[in-house]
C-alpha cells in the first residue's frame, strides 16, 4: 500500500494525544488525521472537538477510526499507554505498557505499514525497543520521542539563566528518557560561544558547574514536578511530537535526540536511547559523530545498562 505523505494517525486519545492532535491540525502538516482508542466513543469525541478548530487553521479531516483506516500513513504516533502516578518512574510502567503494545503494534504490521512508526508512550525507550522487536519494520523507521522535549526544557531553563533566546542555544540532554538521562555540557553552547564563556558574558562568574548541576537536576526533575502539580505533562511532549513529524514530512534532515536502535556507536548495541540523529522523510538517516568526555560517556553507557537490565525484565515474544 502506498504511502499517503498527507496522513497520520494517532493511537491513544488520553490527554497527549489529543494534545498532539490538536498541535499536529494546527500545524498544517496534514491534511487528514485519524485517531485511534481503546475507547472509540473518546476518539470520536476528541476528533470531533478538535475538527472545531479547523476553520481557523487550514483544510483539515479529523476522523475517529480502526486500523484498517491507518495503514496508509506517513507516521503513526503511538501515544497510548498507563497513565503515569505520582511518585512513580516511568520505568516503574514498563509490564503494564508493554502488555498494551504486544495488542497495538502487531495490528500495525499486519497491514503491512510502511511508514514511520513514532512512539511517544511511556517508558519510550523500553517502548520504542519493543515497538521495533514487535513490529519487524527497518529500525530506522521506529524511534521515539526520547529526549526532544527534555532538550527543550534544557534549553528552556539556559534561557531563563542566560537571558537569550531558547533557539539559539544548543544543547542535548541523552540517554534514557527518564531518570538516568543527562546534559552533554561538553558540546552545548550558544551560537558556537561555549556555555561557561556565554555565562561571564552575561556576568556569572562563579560555581558554572553548580549551575549546571543545578539547571540538569531541574529538567530530569520537570516531569515530576508537573505531574504533582497537575497530574499529567502533555503539552510540551505534544510540540515535540509536532516537531519530530515537521522533520519528517518536510525532509529537514534536522538534529534531534529521538530514541533509536543502537548499533556500536560509543560501544552500545541491543537497546534503545537518545543521541542526537538526522531526522528526514525516510525517519533516521544518519547518527553524527556526536563528542561526549570520558565522563559523559560513562554516564552514556550507565543509562544504556540501565534500560538494558529493564527490557530483559520484559516479555516482548507474541506469545500471551
């Protein structure tokens, strides 16, 4: 079946994936959206409020539908997953969403998809590992979301330090997606000026790696912190989500930390986490050769033993 460059589909109609799908209608990237959940009555409900918005925005069809409605696809976000509590780590989610998938990403394949399949639930890492092992489709035409909104929020909060504006700032935060992730201050900087210089610029002279501590711990902790706030995160998570299909279906070979298949690079393999790739309209094109120091990469390979030991704790056969 042929891909339709114009469509996505969304699976999941929680709050992130309405969220998503009302970024995605504004974006105008698409002109047909299909959403998909365990509860059809939501996803008609949801595809219904959401196509309100179209005569504000540009041509757009918003429909409730099954999967057979989305094998033609350019992207298929997976949203759908256990909510995250309070107190909880998102690897503490992993048996409950990964029994979801073993009923999600078979149906995808079944139908012969041939486009890119873009996890966005929680654990991603652990997901977007099993959503690859699950569906048989290329690795790189399966990542997720990884560390693109926590790189943002990294950019965000050096914004707020720095007095300058979030975009011309570039800094990675890699790894997990999660509890293990960390800021790779050895490449960040601000329009090629190095981070701790930028500081002195804007008169911080003093405890630069205090601040960074200070400023990593702050995005590691951001999710938590909304979640005792409001009980959910969804609309950062849902730009990002925006972002990463605006890479793909415009071809912008853009850099961004999306968690992939790992294949040797820095010494990892059989896992999925976040290093910044070329992101395009055929999903993942090339990795780039990304400078980490010793500490950093040990930090890299600590995160990689991490989800390693959590994806061996997961049944991923089809067997259930």
């Amino acid at each position: 079946m042929a891909v339709n460059a114009r469509k996505v589909a969304i699976i999941g109609c929680g709050f992130v994936g309405s969220s998503t799908a009302f970024a995605l209608m504004q974006s105008g990237l698409f002109s047909e959206i299909v959403m998909l959940d365990a509860d059809r009555k939501k996803a008609e409900g949801e595809a219904l409020d959401i196509s309100h918005g179209v005569p504000f925005s540009q041509p757009c069809e918003i429909y409730a539908g099954d999967y057979d409605d989305i094998a033609d696809s350019a992207i298929i976000i997976v949203t759908a997953g256990a909510a995250q509590k309070p107190g909880e780590t998102r690897l503490d989610l992993i048996k409950k969403n990964v029994g979801i998938f073993k009923s999600i990403i078979p149906e995808i394949a079944k139908r012969n998809f041939k486009g890119i399949l873009l996890i966005v639930a929680n654990p991603v890492d652990v997901l977007t590992y099993a959503a690859k092992q699950l569906s048989g489709l290329p690795d790189s035409h399966v990542f997720g979301s990884g560390t693109v909104l926590d790189s943002a929020r990294l950019r965000f909060n050096l914004s707020e330090h720095l007095g300058v504006d979030p975009r011309s700032i570039h800094a990675f935060i890699i790894g997990e997606h999660g509890d293990s992730e960390f800021a790779a201050w050895s490449s960040a900087n601000v329009s090629g000026v190095e981070i701790s210089r930028f500081c002195e610029m804007r008169g911080f002279y003093h405890d630069h790696d205090q601040a960074k501590a200070n400023i990593s711990e702050e995005v590691k902790n951001a999710a938590y912190d909304i979640i005792s706030k409001k009980r959910a995160t969804y609309y950062g998570i849902a730009m990002s989500a925006k972002r990463i299909c605006e890479a793909i279906i415009r071809d912008e070979k853009s850099i961004l930390p999306v968690s992939s298949i790992q294949h040797g690079r820095f010494g990892l393999t059989d896992v999925a986490l976040s290093i910044p790739v070329i992101v395009g309209k055929d999903g993942i094109e090339n990795e780039i050769p990304f400078a980490l120091n010793d500490d950093e990469l040990k930090k890299l390979r600590d995160s990689a033993e991490t989800l390693k030991n959590t994806i061996k704790s997961c049944d991923l056969s089809l067997d259930d």
